[in-house]
C-alpha cells in the first residue's frame, strides 16, 4: 500500500484540568491548574505520525478557531496534510474538557462543535484509513468506501448505533480497543470475542499499565509497557496506535509493530498534554533499543 495514512477523527482544543478530587454528582472540589493544549484523537495520531517521519493526512471537521488558535499551523508544521479538512464557517472547533486527580483517575466531557457536522460531508474513498473517534456515520461510510480499515472507537463509543458500528467492524481490518471499549462492543453487537476474532483480522487490546495483547490469526501476542514516570496519560492510547500504524505499513512483524506502539506511547505520558512530547523516529528507535533489543529497520 502506497499513498499517505489517512486519519479520521476530531481535531480539538483540549481543557486539561489538575483537580483534587474527581467529583461525584453533587459534589465540587478546587481545580489546582489548567491549560489549553492541541488534541483530539485523529489529530493526536496524525500529528505523532508525521513527528516520526510518516505520510499522515487528517480527514476531520474543523471551525473557525482551528487557525486562530494556532491548530493550523502546528499540524502544518510537523508535516500533518491537511488537505482533506471540511472548514465549517461560523462553527467552534471541538473541545475536549479533561478533568485528572494526583492518582490520574480521569473525568472527560467533549463539546462536539464543528465535528457534529461530519454527518452531512461527502466521504472520500481512501487507501489506507484510520478510523479514531468521530462522528458515527461519516466513519461507518469512510469504512464501506476504503481499501484497508484501522479502527479505534475510543471515547465516542456511547454515541454509535449498532447499525454504525456493525457497518465499521465488518469493514475492519484492524480494531484497537481497551478492555472496556471491548466490552461494549461485546455487548452492543451480540458478538463474542471469538466472533470478532473470526470476522477482524487483527485485534490489538490494550490493558494499561499491563500493556498490550495482539491477537492475529489465532495467536496471541504480549506486548509489555514501557516503564517512565507518568505525568499525564491522556495521549498514550493515541501515540500507541500512531506508532503500531506507521510500523504496520513498513512491514514490520506485529509483535516489533506493539513495542514501537508502546515506545512511542512511553513518549507521550511523560509531559501534560497529547502532541507535547511526540518523538522522532530516532528518539524512538534509541528508547525502543534501550528496552527490547535492535530493532529490525
């Protein structure tokens, strides 16, 4: 396969809240800090991928504030193409509302903005996609009119019909999940894990600080994390997909494609934010050799 990397999903002003406590209903606690930082994970995975030397193209629906607030220019500059933007005038780009304790225990709320409009756009026929969270239908049409499917539905899970869903997994050639989102796909399609295994190629599961499970052709593949001081996990999942994608379309094994993800994860815990510490394949390459030998590229 030739051609960029095609990734869908949001590009998103992120709201990174430090709190004391996560609430629960009826309660309030200090929020100590925050910042405002680039997110979303199509752009999160689009922008790791071009910082480690990949052709990424992201296909995702943006507002107003995606040039004013610098978005434009960041993505432009790591080498992100940006040609396959929808421009909504007169809408707010998405925004993600992140709220993490000290023990990094998590509460997310996401103001969808210019990506609720993705529903009305023209799909592109694509060669080699990846499906990051986005709005359900626009990825169900991407899934039915390209070749070859990676698929992560993440957070926007909650907001798929089965219909949608079914129509994505039975185009997949690739579906990323952690244990939860797995579950829910269990339980929103009637399918056990032996059904997905059966009708999708390759199943990566990853487990958190357990690290990774891959299964391929009725194989199962232990991938470890890679251990660092965290900071901030709000973009690991992002950078393992980038970094197993664009090891993929080298053709690389898959068990070499789960530790450049897990690497390449490793990268982004370490600071506060999703496209703040991404490395270069070279900075990758040295921390993957620290931790698991040569790497055969």
């Amino acid at each position: 396969m030739s051609g960029p990397m095609d990734v869908v999903g949001h590009a998103a002003l992120d709201y990174l809240f430090e709190v004391e406590h996560i609430a629960s209903p009826n309660e309030s606690y200090p929020i100590t800090s925050y910042e405002v930082l680039f997110g979303g994970g199509g752009s999160n995975i689009a922008a790791a991928m071009a910082q480690l030397g990949g052709n990424s193209r992201l296909v995702a629906a943006v507002g107003d504030d995606f040039s004013t607030s610098g978005y434009e220019q960041h993505l432009d500059n790591l080498g992100v193409d940006l040609s396959l933007l929808y421009h909504i005038e007169g809408e707010e780009s998405t925004k993600a509302f992140v709220y993490t304790d000290p023990n990094h225990n998590q509460s997310s709320y996401f103001y969808w903005g210019s990506s609720s409009k993705l529903s009305d756009m023209e799909t592109p026929a694509l060669d080699f996609v990846h499906l990051a969270p986005s709005e359900a239908s626009f990825s169900a049409r991407v899934a039915q009119n390209s070749e070859f499917v990676s698929f992560d539905p993440g957070q926007d899970l909650v907001t798929y019909s089965k219909e949608h869903l079914i129509t994505i997994l039975d185009n997949t050639d690739i579906l990323f999940a952690n244990i939860h989102e797995l579950k829910r796909v269990k339980e929103m399609t009637g399918r056990s894990f032996d059904d997905l295994k059966q009708s999708i190629s390759t199943i990566v599961v990853t487990c958190d600080s357990s690290g990774s499970k891959i299964y391929h052709k009725n194989k199962k593949i232990d991938i470890p994390v890679v251990a660092v001081k965290a900071v901030d996990p709000t973009g690991a999942g992002d950078g393992y997909r980038a970094g197993f994608l664009l090891a993929f379309r080298k053709g690389l094994p898959f068990e070499v494609c789960g530790k450049i993800g897990s690497t390449v994860a490793s990268f982004e815990v370490e600071c506060v934010g999703c496209q703040t510490n991404l490395p270069t394949w070279g900075a990758m390459k040295k921390r993957y050799e620290e931790n698991f030998g040569a790497l055969p590229l």
